[in-house]
C-alpha cells in the first residue's frame, strides 16, 4: 500500500497519468471513496496516458462507457446505481473484465464479490484542504505499478 496526499486537482492529475503509463492490456483499476473526490479527474488522466483524446464523463446511468480511439481500449464503468452484482453480468461484466482492455471500476466496493483477485484500488478520501489517496495493489504486477508510482 501506498498513499499520497493530493494538495489540488492538479496532484489527482499527476497522480492519474503516473498510473496511466503503468497500465497494461486487461490491466483492472478500482476507484472507491468519497462523492466528488476525484474518481472521474482520476480517470480523465489515466485516459489521457492511454491517448485517449474523447471526452471521458462518468457513466453514472449507462454503466460503462467504452473509448477504443486510445493505444488501449477503456472500460469506464459507474456501478454506484447498480443493486447487485448479478445485474453486472447483464450487460456482459465478464467480457469486459476478459478483454484486453483496461477497466476502470467507480464505486467497485459494490461488486467486490466479483472482482479479479488481481488488480489495483485506490481510494480517494478528503483530508484537510485536500484529498488522500491510498492505492492498494492485489497481485504481483500491481504491486510492481504502486512501488514504482511517485508524484
């Protein structure tokens, strides 16, 4: 585990591309925390490293939003609406989290029960004038991702 205060959206930036240009095929990114802390800037920037030039929003009310314009395809899933992990594998979770692609979960403690055993979860919580960010990697690969994250 590794944390990093975020004084600004600029640090979140900083922090979100240094995590973009570790990110790998079927690499799976867990966002959690506090309502408007950052999880979408977070992913803006990944996106940004990912070359990605469309304009990423949170797919609060279709669940995934899908950018394949970038070096990698992203997955940009919302599940804060979502009621049950069973209501993931209607709109086909399971070929998303299979691909090649780079998934990026909002509120991924909902599904917790159906996530990949290996993959990266940041938390972003408020702290003083700013934001803490904790990143906890699930599996060797993540782990190498957070040793090497600096901002």
């Amino acid at each position: 585990m590794k944390e990093f205060f975020l004084e600004n959206e600029e640090f979140t930036k900083k922090l979100g591309q240094k995590i973009g240009s570790s990110l790998f095929p079927g690499a799976v990114v867990c966002l959690n925390g506090d309502l408007g802390a950052g999880k979408t800037t977070m992913t803006k920037s990944i996106a940004q490293m990912l070359g990605i030039e469309e304009d990423i929003t949170s797919p609060t009310f279709t669940i995934v939003n899908e950018y394949m314009d970038g070096n990698i395809p992203l997955y940009h899933f919302d599940v804060y609406r979502i009621g049950s992990s069973e209501e993931m594998y209607e709109i086909g979770f399971e070929e998303y989290i299979d691909s090649k692609g780079i998934c990026i979960i909002e509120w991924s403690n909902i599904i917790e029960d159906i996530l990949p055993k290996d993959r990266l979860e940041l938390l972003i919580t408020y702290e003083n004038e700013g934001r803490m960010a904790r990143l906890t990697p699930y599996g060797d690969i993540y782990e190498k991702i957070v040793e090497e994250v600096e901002i």
